[in-house]
C-alpha cells in the first residue's frame, strides 16, 4: 500500500497564547496571543528580530513554559492537563531540543551524553543505542571524549544525537548553528534535515539565516511577540526547495 499522508491530530497546535516572565518591574509580557498549528512532518522556520520572542515561543512549545493563557497541544495531548511528573515524561519522549551553545553535561563523554536521556525514558540498552545515534551523526570515533575535547560542529553533532535519539515526533532547534562557522552550520543543517526527514519528525527551526528559513515548509514571523500575519511574509515559498 502507499504510505498514506499522516492525518490525525497536528504535531503542535497553540490557541491564544500569552506568557509574561520576569518578576515586579521587570515583568514583560512576552508572547501575545500566539495561534498557529504545526502539522506532523512538517519543517517550520521561526524568525524575527531579536527580542521578538522566538526563544520563549520555543520554551512553550516544548512544555518548558506554561502559558498563562491560552491552549497548547502536542500531538493532541494538552500539555495543560499534564502534572509536572507526567509532563516531563511527556517532553522526553515527543520532544528533542537542541541549542545554539550546545548544552552538553561537561563531566560526561560525548556517549554518556546521547545515553542520558535513554537511561532516563528506561530504554533498554541505552549504551547500545547511543552508539549507534552517535554513528548516525559521523561520530562514531569521538564516543569517549569529553565535550571540551570535542569542536564546536562535533559538540553540536553530539546534541544533535542526544535530542534524536528518543525517537522524538518533535525536534526543536534553537538558532543551532549561532556558535559555527559558515561551513560546519551548513553540514549541521544538511545532517539535521536528513535525520528529520529520515524519522519523519517535524521540526521548529529558529534561526536568523533567512536562506536557511527558506529551506523549511512554512516560515512563522514573529514580531513583538505576535505572529505576523502579512501575507507577503508568510506566504509558502519553498515548498519545492531541497530539504
Ligand atoms: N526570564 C525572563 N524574564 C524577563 N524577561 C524575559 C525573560 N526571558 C526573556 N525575556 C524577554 O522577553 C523578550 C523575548 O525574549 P526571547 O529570548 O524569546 O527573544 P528572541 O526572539 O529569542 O531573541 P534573540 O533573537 O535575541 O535570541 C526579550 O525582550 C527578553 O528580554
Ligand atoms: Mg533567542
């Protein structure tokens, strides 16, 4: 049979949603009733100037935030519903996130740092499978050493591994090649692009690089905290570029 398009509920789905962080004076009202629906599969490219919330709008979708209002849905769960103990099981298993620093556990080789996150969903054979995610990223060779031994791209390849390798249906990626040179963020993007489509995940991408945005299904502007509605800017351009 032909693999049917997936249907069903969609990947993320946000009604109305508003977030203020910070505490007294220096309280400010981040997302302003944010709405939109991602569907499965599908690659978002998150852009807008700094400031302009893209970092928070992330931290929401991957249940890091609560809103204050709103609706928030991962692949039709409401997160809202979710105790925090069942809310991180949840983010554990639908949610991988990588960041423009890295954010890797210094102490731990570059091995033990894509097994965390298997020990901690109680997979079997973590080491095993760590392995194999890191072999999957080219770094089959460097499994032992630690992340300070290991440059910027192996660094981020590492983060890559660790966030891909609970099978999340969500990768989320904070302006991931911010840290690299040119070169090294075009082979980190080439690799996350493949290994997305390769496990059909769908995926967030904030980043200022807008010929990389354009190699993504649908651009999100956002602008104080909204998204932009301008049907110049949001229109799908690259539907037909190479992922
Ligand atoms: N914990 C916080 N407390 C108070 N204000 C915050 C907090 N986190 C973020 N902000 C403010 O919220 C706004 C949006 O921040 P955010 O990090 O989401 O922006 P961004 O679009 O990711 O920017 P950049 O492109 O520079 O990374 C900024 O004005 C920031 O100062
Ligand atoms: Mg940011």
């Amino acid at each position: 049979m032909q693999q049917a398009k997936k249907t069903g509920p969609a990947a993320i789905e946000l009604h109305n949603v508003h977030l203020s962080l910070g505490q007294g004076a220096a309280r400010v009202h981040i997302l302003k009733g944010i709405s939109l629906q991602i569907a499965q599969g599908e690659t978002i490219g998150l852009v807008g100037p700094s400031g302009s919330g893209k970092s928070t709008l992330l931290m929401v979708m991957a249940g890091l935030e609560r809103p204050d209002r709103g609706d928030l849905k991962i692949d039709g769960q409401a997160l809202a519903t979710l105790d925090e103990d069942r809310l991180a099981r949840f983010r554990g298993e639908k949610i991988g996130i990588v960041f423009q620093s890295f954010h890797l556990i210094p102490t731990m080789t570059a091995l033990e740092n894509v097994a965390i996150p298997l020990e901690l969903a109680g997979r079997p054979r973590p080491f095993e499978q760590a392995a194999a995610e890191l072999a999957a990223v080219g770094l089959a060779h460097r499994r032992d050493h630690y992340p300070a031994q290991l440059s910027g791209g192996e660094q981020q390849r590492v983060a890559l591994a660790r966030a891909l390798a609970p099978a999340p249906s969500i990768l989320i990626a904070d302006e991931p090649t911010g840290n690299l040179d040119g070169a090294t963020g075009t082979e980190i993007i080439d690799l996350m692009f493949a290994l997305r489509r390769e496990r059909g995940a769908t995926l967030v991408l904030v980043t200022h690089d807008l010929a990389l945005a354009e190699r993504c299904d649908r651009k999100i502007p956002l602008r104080s905290g909204e998204i932009e509605t301008d049907a110049t800017t949001t229109a799908v351009t690259s539907a037909t570029a190479p992922h």
